[in-house]
C-alpha cells in the first residue's frame, strides 16, 4: 500500500531530525579527535577563514634566525590596525596558569601534571624581537597564543596583558575587537611596505 504524501513527508523529516541529531551529538568530540591528531590543519583553516573575510595579509610558518637562534611564528596576520603574532598549542587537558608566571602547570589527567614554559612570555619575546628586526612600533603587534577550545585554564584573564591567551572560537572575535579599537588604521603603502620586510628578513637573516 503507497505511503501518503503526509506520512512520507512525516517520515522523511523524522530522518532528518535523527541524522541532525546525531551530527550534534558526535560533531564536539569528533572534531576534538582531529584537533589532537592535526592541530596545525584545524588552526590553519581557522586562521585562513579570518584572513580572508578580513581580506588580510597572511604569513603562515615564518622563520627567520636572531641570535644563533630560531623565531617561529605560525601565523603572522596583517589587519588593518595591527600585526598579529599567533602561535598555535594544542593542549590536552586543563591549565593552572597566569599571565606573568614564568611557569604554567598543566593537567592531561587526574594523575598526570608537568610543568611547562608559559608560553605568553614566549610569543611577547618573539614580538620584541620582530619589532626590533623591522624597526617597526612595538605597539603595533598583538602576539598570541591559540589554543584548543577544549582546554580548561582556570580563572585566566587577558586584562592587562601584553601578550594573549585566545581559545580557537574566540579568535575571530578578539581580532574584531582589535581591529575596531578606534586606532588609525595603515596606509595601503604601509601596509604593503611591513608584508615586504617581513617577507625580506626570511632571506636576510635565515632560520638556522
């Protein structure tokens, strides 16, 4: 006996609502297993996604060497107002930490904890260096460390700071937020001019 037109449309929306469930539902812990197994693609497509609808310069992976030793920076995006600096780590699990300990104490489980570098004080390093190297206000660099959303840092706050902790889902709007701070913006030409000198300490002073 043929289905109705009622029941197969009462059908067919019950499969879809199932199918969206389940995507809901597996969609978090789905993606938080392609993160941990390939965090520089999940960041990388991040990071890609607000260069282009900001229409921004974007350098990923720079290296350029400063005093017999490396800077890395993964992402370099070029707003309108500002430079912004971006390290991407991928930690599991959860953080003790605090914008100016020279340490953060990490937590991948109940029973495992390390302590590691805070890795702000870091990126502000590699910031101070590239505003030294290119001659450029110091002012004008935002560097930042993007982390996985799932990683818990209990009661961190980025008031004050030089150097930014940012989740993933943030970043989009952290660079909003900059970029709509009411400090004029560069020229085309300046603009254009800081992408060269970036572009040309990669081959004046070389990652060793």
């Amino acid at each position: 006996m043929p289905l109705s037109a009622e029941r197969a449309l009462w059908i067919a929306l019950c499969v879809f609502l199932g199918v969206a469930f389940l995507f809901w539902f597996f969609y978090a812990p789905i993606r938080s297993l392609r993160l941990s197994r390939h965090p520089d693609r999940v960041f990388y497509r991040t990071v890609n996604k607000i260069a282009k609808e900001g229409d921004y310069y974007l350098i990923n992976r720079f290296d350029v060497g400063y005093a017999g030793k490396n800077v890395h920076v993964d992402h370099i995006i070029f707003g309108d107002h500002y430079i912004y600096l971006i390290r991407d780590r991928y930690f599991k699990g959860a953080m003790l930490a605090s914008p100016n300990d020279q340490s953060w104490v990490r937590f991948a489980s109940k029973k495992q904890k390390k302590n590691i570098d805070n890795p702000l004080l870091k990126n502000k390093e590699r910031a101070d260096i590239l505003a030294y190297m290119t001659q450029m206000d110091r002012a004008f660099f935002v560097p930042i460390v993007l982390i996985n959303d799932d990683c818990f840092v209990n009661g961190f706050s980025n008031a004050g700071a030089s150097s930014f902790l940012v989740s993933e889902s943030q970043l989009p709007k952290f660079i909003e937020k900059y970029e709509n701070s009411g400090v004029a913006p560069f020229s085309g030409e300046e603009l254009q001019r800081a992408v060269m000198m970036f572009a040309g300490l990669k081959e004046s002073h070389p990652a060793q």
